[in-house]
C-alpha cells in the first residue's frame, strides 16, 4: 500500500515523525513551518486543496493530520467512486484520535486507522455499521484470503450490507474455499446463519444471501442475484499437461475451455501444476505471469506415488515416465486424492493439451466451527437440557446427578481434561467439550472397553499454550504408558479431522505424535512433547533385556 501522509501544523509534523519511524515506506508532505521536526520530509505547498489534488490518485491511502472538516473540503472535489477511491484517514494533531473518513472497507481505510492507533497509542474511531458492531462485513470477508467479487454483484452490496446490520436474516453459504472468515471469537449474531448448499433453501426466508462457490454458474443462483454477493474463492488447482512449444494462446483457449465445460470459475483458480520437464514450457510459464498464477512442478518419483489418479495412460509413461501429468499434478499440488475434473484432451493448431483439475480441501478447528450458526444444526436442535437440569448429549444416558454417592465411576481407557478457563474459552475452547463429547459417541468411543472420558476444567494454570489440554492413560498391570500426561496446546485450531485421528490414536494405543505436527505439543520442563514416547522407547528396551 502506496502512503501518503501529510501535516500543516507543528504538532501535526511531530506525529508524522512518529509514524514515518514505523511506516518507513510512506511519503511525508509537510509545511515549512513543520520542517525542522520532521527533517526527511518533503515540503507541502499551499494551497492544501492544489497539494493533495496532484497526489490523490497516486496513492492508496492519504493521512491528514489535521482537523476533519479541513480534510473534508479538501477531498470533496476528488470523490468518484467507492470501488476506486483511496483510503482517507484523519488524524488530530496531538496524535489522540484516527479516524477512517473515506473508503474503510474496499479501500483499507478503517484496518489503516487500527494501525496508525497502535503506532501513536491513540484511539481509532470505526464508524462503519458492520465493524463497530462486531459482525459481518459482506463486502470484505474474503480479502484476506485472496478472493474476488464477481462484479455481478456490486448492486447487491448495499442491500445485504443494510440485512446484516439491521439484524435481518442472511445466510452464508459456502462451497469452497477457506472455511476461517468469521473473524470474531465468539458465536455469530442469531441473524447470520450458514448452509452448505443453495438449492436447499427458500428463498422468502431470507433478506441477503452470501454466496462462496468456485461454479461458474452456480446451481440456483440466478433467483437471488437481486439480494446475494458473490465470493469466488482461491480454491481450484489446474493440473497441465502439453506438448513443447505450445503457445500461449492455445494455452489460454484450451483452459477456458475447459473450465467451461466444467462450470468452474477462472477467478477460482489458485495455482497450475505440471511435470518438472515442463517447468521451463514458455506458454505456460507466459500464462502463469499473466494471470498472476503460482506454476508448480514435480519430478517423475513425486507424480508416480500420487493417489486418486483416473485416467493412467502407458504412451505418457513411455514419454515421461510416469503414467499421468495432468490429474496427478493436480492431486498433488492440492492435497486431496480427489479429482473434481478428471483429464480432458484439447487440441488446438495441432498442439495438444490435457487438463485436470482438483478442489482444495480447506478445514477449520472445530471450535470457530462452532461459533457459526449452521442449520442443520438448528433443525437437530443443538443443546438439551433434562428433567434434572443437566447437558444431554446424544448417546449418553441421561441420568440425575449424584443418583448414587457411592457408585463407581464408568470404566474408562483416556481421560482429557480440557481448561474452559477464562483465556482458553476466549481462544475457543468455550463449550468444546460438548462439541467433542458427540464425536466421540460417532466414534463409538463413548462407552466399552476403549471409553475416553472427557471433564472440563477451569484455569488449568497453562495460559501461554491456551487453548490447552492434558491427557491420562490407565494402565492395566505390567503396561507401558504411551500417550500419558500429555499436553496439547492450541487445540482450538484442531478440524474435526484431526480430533477423529488424535482419539484414534489413543483408542489404538499409538503415539500422537505420529498424527499430529509437533506444533501442538506443549513442552514440560523444557523437553519436547515426544518425551513419553521416547520413555515408552526406553521402558520398552529394559523390559525385553
């Protein structure tokens, strides 16, 4: 982001010092009579209104030190749109307030206004509706990701804009893409709801739709365009395969084409893949830099151990040596073993291409899983409470508390004891405990042999590792411990996913650190978390000598 930041008075030189120190690469403009404090600026010319006119345009994002009405009739003139206009913010000169006054979504003018608060410890004064009250903001929700706005769109911005401010119903769906755009820890306003699939839903029941797809077309689309913005999510990776010196432009038709006959969107598309033979291909090389696309290669052993190939064909191993480009790059550049477009042949100027292309899989923890509103989850009913007044979880025996004093607890392999303290529930942790508790009775491992118990626990006295847990293991006689007293940290950013693989483990007696990455691990006494698989190890050895 182009800055610029420009100061007429004294005091308003000196803040424009401050900032200049942490914002190295902003341009500073200041009066004569503010030089001395700001030696590394250029001057500012009066009239004001002259000044910035030349220079309006030539930045992203202009901070006035100075009063807000100055900064209004300075600007007034050069307003044109708000798709294009560059961020505005004002700041007083005793460096107290930052105030975005044009372009705070589209134009990053109100996260420019937090930042300039921290540099001067002032405070930032958001005005836009959907940010001041802590809800969705429809028209940037997937920025920070890299999405685009289909421009079909634009009309609709306002109207559903206006919905989720007014506290109006609006449903999310979403198809593809990063699954982590609700950017708040704690649960989504009761207005907001999400889905997976638009065709399911009535169209009467809702005032604004937000739509994250990577379809070209999207099944139902068209009754909601009059109140639905659009998202088109980074989400599909195009395998290529061609033959040498294709050019550039049958390159660019057959992928068009064949994103059409798919229904796949163009703006969707993340990266492009191939086999390292074609990693200096001119075309494809040319149309990545076009497009502004990571291309990515893979030797012929990383292509021949890929999962999920359809169409293998021996002629492209004879040539290659590997029995598929196209699907296998795509598989293995995305991570799934999953094509959602299996190889397709193109043939253009006697150049022949084939295409493949897969879907990212994007997961989220299942705790910010849970702070959106789904509805399925609405229609199941989520939480129930019994006659004596307890949690009913589905599976579990619903049975008073305290019935009986003296009888033995249930049988159990694991016990987690997960903190629900106060910085852990800030974190995510709030109420996973019962999110976790139905996994387990999907697994089939909230009752038998292998039951893993699982309590919440207030501050368990580890808040730098929040949201944290720790795991016990019972053992029966002359069984070596694998997977006790181990401690996880951040598990509010474990999907669902892993939480299946980590109970899994503990039911089959495997170590965790065989699935999970090591960032989980807390460290205990300044030794990594694999130290009971390492005493495990060494137990092991001096029972079999």
């Amino acid at each position: 982001m182009k800055i610029a930041i420009y100061a007429i008075t004294v005091n308003g030189a000196k803040q424009a010092q401050r900032l200049q120190r942490e914002l190295p690469f902003a341009d500073v403009f200041v009066t004569e009579v503010g030089q001395e404090h700001c030696h590394s600026a250029a001057l500012l010319n009066l009239p004001l209104v002259t000044f910035v006119a030349d220079k309006f345009t030539q930045y992203d994002c202009h901070v006035c030190i100075f009063a807000a009405g100055i900064v209004t009739r300075t600007i007034a003139p050069l307003l044109n749109d708000k798709r294009c206009d560059p961020a505005v913010i004002c700041v007083d000169d005793q460096g107290q307030f930052a105030i975005p006054l044009l372009s705070g979504h589209r134009g990053g003018a109100n996260a420019q206004a937090q930042r300039i608060a921290q540099i001067l410890k002032a405070q930032s004064v958001v005005t836009t509706a959907s940010d001041a009250a802590n809800t969705l903001s429809v028209d940037m929700l997937g920025a920070p990701f890299g999405w685009s706005l289909d421009s079909a769109c634009e009309q609709a911005i306002t109207a559903v804009s206006a919905a989720v401010v007014n506290e109006q119903s609006v449903v999310v769906v979403q198809q593809a893409g990063e699954r982590n755009w609700w950017p708040y820890k704690r649960t989504m306003p009761k207005s907001i709801w999400c889905h997976h699939q638009l065709p399911d839903l009535d169209i009467d029941q809702w005032q604004g739709l937000v739509l994250i797809t990577d379809q070209a077309e999207p099944d139902g689309y068209a009754a909601w365009q009059h109140k639905a913005v659009l998202w088109r999510p980074k989400s599909l990776v195009l395998g290529i395969g061609c033959d040498r010196n294709t050019p550039q432009a049958v390159i660019q038709a057959g992928i068009s084409a064949f994103l059409a006959e798919n229904n796949l969107a163009a703006d969707s598309v993340a990266a492009m893949a191939s086999i390292d033979l074609k990693a200096d291909e001119c075309g494809l090389i040319a149309y990545s830099l076009q497009h502004q696309l990571p291309f990515i290669t893979y030797s012929a052993d990383q292509l021949r151990v890929v999962t999920g190939i359809e169409n293998p064909s021996a002629y492209v191993e004879k040539i290659t040596g590997v029995s598929s480009v196209a699907e296998a790059a795509a598989l293995k550049q995305s991570g799934t073993d999953k094509l959602i477009a299996p190889k397709w042949k193109f043939k253009q100027a006697g150049f022949n291409m084939t295409l493949a292309c897969c879907r990212i899989n994007n997961e989220e923890g299942l705790a910010k899983h849970s702070w959106k509103n789904w509805l399925a989850d609405s229609i199941a009913g989520s939480i129930q409470i019994n006659a004596h007044g307890s949690e009913v979880v589905k599976g579990y025996q619903c049975k008073p508390r305290h019935v009986d004093l003296n009888r033995p607890m249930l049988h159990y392999r694991h016990h987690i004891l997960l903190c629900e303290g106060a910085r852990c529930s800030k974190e995510g942790s709030k109420n996973l405990t019962h999110d976790l508790r139905t996994v387990l009775k999907e697994m089939g491992l909230a009752s038998g042999d292998e039951r893993i118990k699982i309590s919440r626990t207030m501050c368990a006295g580890a808040c730098r590792n929040r949201a944290t847990m720790v795991i016990y293991e019972r053992l029966d006689v002359n069984e070596l411990p694998v997977n006790n007293a181990i401690w996880l940290r951040h598990i509010e950013d474990l999907s669902r996913t892993q939480w299946h693989m980590l109970f899994n483990a503990l039911a089959l007696r495997q170590p965790l650190r065989s699935v999970l990455p090591s960032a989980y691990f807390a460290d205990i006494d300044g030794q990594q978390g694999d130290s009971t698989d390492k005493k495990h190890d060494e137990l092991k050895g001096i029972q079999q000598s």
